[in-house]
C-alpha cells in the first residue's frame, strides 16, 4: 500500500474507531513519514496497544517529530518493531530519548536501520538498553558495531537479565577478543536460549573455546 493522504485518512478512521488494538502490524507499506504523521493521532487512541511492527515503511532519517511523538503515547507498547527502515544515526539521536520512556518493552528489533559505530547511536543506544530493564528480544542484525563498540553494548545487555534471544549477526566482529567479551556476556545473562552471531569473522579456536566457555 502506497499511503496518499486520502488512504491515510481513511486508515487513521478505521484505527481510531478500533481503540481496543493490542496489536497491529504495518509492515512493508510505503508509509513514510507523512503518512506516519496522518494516523499517529489515530494510533495513539489504542491504549491497549502492546505490539506494533513498522518493518519497511519507508522511514529515513528525519523521523523527528512523528515516530517519537507517537511513541510516547503509547506507554503499554511491549513489542517494538522498526526494522529495515533508513532511521540512520541522526535518526536514532531524535528516537533513542523516547525509546528510554518505553520501559515495558519486552522485544526491540533495529535491524538493517543503517546504524553506524562512528555517529553517537552507540553510546546512545546503551542508554537506551538500560531503560529496558523487561527486555526479552533483541535484534540489532547489520549494525557495524565492532570490536571497539563491542565492550560498551554488552555493559549494558548484562544490565537485561530476562533476554531470552539476542541476534548479532554481522555486526562487524573481527578480533578474536571480542568472543571472549561474548563469552562474559553469556555468563551474565541467565534466562539467554538463542543467540546469533552468524557472518561474525573473530577467529576459529578462539571463537569455539569462548563460547564453549560460556
């Protein structure tokens, strides 16, 4: 769907008339922004809303105002998708002070939203995850963290105690240390059944005895 203004009014009726959504889903829509704007008000009448997917909506870096206004209306949010949207670093440094607001949430999925380790999205993501004591999920698939971002993401996923799934993948790992940094996060995080670290090149032995350590 391709959002025109009168599409997006016609869907910002049907939301409203339907404020008993726990759940909706949005995904790979050409939303945008403007679109976003146009049912946000809509969106935010669903109290009971507790999982929202915005996967591919078209989203890019100048989602301030929209994307954080309409989540600071929803404080039951628990599921949080928004993935595979070009959010960026600047993006992020607009959505990341309402994301600490949103203390319910139990699954937070960033993947492929053009993050970078040389913006200030790292640090700020960290002070996001500590604001998410109930996490459960976390994807932060194609992030190019790093080996040196590494280190200050897991300070703070060792902070969420109830992840049960944690998706790495490709996130830019290369040295052989930081699996031993993985390792010491594994040992943190009790509650862990699922963990992807795929298309992560940090060495064969080293990688095997650290996890094998965990």
């Amino acid at each position: 769907m391709d959002l025109t203004s009168q599409s997006g009014n016609t869907l910002a009726d049907v939301l409203h008339n339907s404020p008993a959504l726990t759940s909706i889903y949005l995904s790979s829509n050409k939303i945008r922004s403007s679109g976003l704007e146009i049912i946000t008000p809509a969106l935010q009448q669903c109290k009971q809303l507790k999982s929202l997917d915005l996967d591919e909506i078209g989203l890019n870096e100048e989602v301030h105002p929209v994307l954080p206004a309409l989540l600071s209306g929803l404080s039951q949010l628990q599921r949080l998708s928004i993935c595979r949207n070009h959010i960026g670093d600047r993006g992020f440094e607009q959505l990341a002070p309402v994301l600490q607001q949103c203390s319910q949430l139990r699954y937070l999925d960033l993947t492929l939203c053009d993050l970078t380790s040389e913006g200030h999205s790292m640090p700020l993501l960290v002070t996001v995850l500590l604001c998410l004591p109930h996490l459960e999920y976390f994807n932060l698939n194609c992030y190019l963290v790093g080996d040196k971002g590494l280190e200050q993401l897991s300070l703070a996923l060792e902070q969420c105690t109830q992840l049960t799934e944690l998706d790495l993948m490709d996130i830019g790992l290369k040295s052989p240390q930081s699996m031993l940094i993985i390792s010491r996060l594994l040992r943190q995080l009790p509650s862990l059944k699922w963990l992807d670290l795929s298309f992560n090149d940090c060495g064969g032995s080293i990688h095997d005895e650290a996890l094998c350590a965990a």
